[in-house]
C-alpha cells in the first residue's frame, strides 16, 4: 500500500481493505500449445506450418 493511502485510511479512522488472492493467468504458452494441439489434428503440417 502506497504511504499516501496509508496516511489517508489512518486519517478518517478507516481500516485499509483486505484484498483476496489473485485469479492465476494461464500462460501464453499454454494457451499456444493447446491451440495447435487442436489444429493438428484438423490440418496437416504444412497447412499448420504457413499458419503459423
């Protein structure tokens, strides 16, 4: 927490908020690998390779 908030929740008497835990991003990576899982399957290589 910046100072500035900190000095402004200590001020008006205010407890500072409690933040959950964050949602985990699937990585690029994976969402590119299951991509050309599934576009193997419906192509052939070389299709798949001027795709990409």
């Amino acid at each position: 927490m910046d100072r500035k908030n900190a000095r402004k929740y200590v001020e008006r008497g205010l407890e500072a908020p409690k933040y959950g835990q964050r949602k985990q991003n699937t990585m690029f990576g994976d969402r590119l690998a299951t991509y050309l899982r599934e576009r193997v399957k419906a192509w052939t290589a070389r299709r798949l390779f001027r795709e990409i």
